[in-house]
C-alpha cells in the first residue's frame, strides 16, 4: 500500500478512481484528482505548499514533485504526462502538457497548454512557455512547433495509454 503520511494537519485528498503505485509516497496537502495515476517511487510532498493534479493525469516512475515554501502552490492540470525521474517543483502546468523524462520544472514557471518539455530538459524558474511547442535543452529552449500527429500520439496520447495501464494494474492484469 502506498506511504500516504499527513502532514501540518493536512491529509492527502485522493480520488477513488486514481491509482497509486504501493511504493509511492504522498504527504501533506495534496489533492489528486480523478483516473490519474501515481507511479512507481514517486514523492510527492504537499509539506511546504499545496499541490493539486487534475484529473487524467500520470506522474512516472521516480518523479518528485514539491514546492518551496513562501513560493507559488504546484499544479498540474488535468491530461499532464510527467515522465519518468521529473522533478516538478513550484510551477504551474496546465492541461496537456508533456514533461518529458528526467526533465526539471522549477519555481514560478507557467506552462501554457499543449506544450512538450523533452527529455532531460530544465525549465528555469519564472519561465513562461507557449502552447503548441516543443521546448528542448538547459535552459530549454523553444524547439520547433507541435505537430497535430505529435499532439495526438504525445499529449493525448500518453494521458490515455496512463489511464489504461492504471486500470490494468487496478484489475490485477
């Protein structure tokens, strides 16, 4: 069963149809909302700052997601894809947003909708990215536009596939 630890006298908010992996921890104030999954040794610390996710959403295996106190809460929209060892730390990141793998978000950024962050990437904080691009090194850095193949394998893409592997593992298959 997943480590769900309250924290400064905030419990953990999480929908019924969200599906936790049994190692991953959550503490605080956090609020997970409906078919999103938390996977496999993921933290997500509600202790300094609230943290909301949406509905649809899927945080990878790995990934860390906080805040820093006294700074902006740390939301994620609903239909974020946050892949495998992100760090999602203080930023805002609205619906349908691709985080790539290993990629870094940090304080005061605002994500806009239907951008891509690639792998390995770092958005430095108080940045701003447009919708419908692709964002890409260190700092990123816009890449090129999204292409409307790109947008339904990517970011729709990768929300629904989530859904359905968390269904799986809900029904034991």
């Amino acid at each position: 069963m997943a480590l769900i630890i309250p924290y400064g006298g905030d419990t953990p908010i999480i929908d019924e149809s969200a599906w936790i992996a049994e190692n991953a921890t959550i503490t605080g104030n956090v609020t997970i909302g409906a078919e999103s999954s938390i996977w496999f040794q993921t933290v997500i610390r509600g202790d300094v700052n609230k943290i909301q996710i949406g509905k649809r959403v899927n945080i990878q295996d790995g990934s860390m997601v906080h805040g820093t106190y006294g700074r902006n809460d740390t939301i994620l929209e609903d239909g974020v894809s946050v892949g495998h060892r992100a760090i999602i730390h203080g930023c805002h990141i609205k619906e349908n947003v691709l985080i790539g793998m290993g990629a870094i978000v940090l304080d005061d950024a605002i994500l806009e909708p239907g951008c891509i962050v690639a792998a390995g990437a770092v958005v430095t904080s108080g940045s701003k990215l447009e919708s419908g691009f692709i964002y890409a090194g260190i700092p990123a850095k816009k890449i090129k536009p999204i292409s409307p193949e790109q947008a339904m394998i990517y970011l729709k893409g990768t929300s629904d596939a989530y859904v359905k592997y968390s269904q799986n593992y809900r029904e034991g298959e």
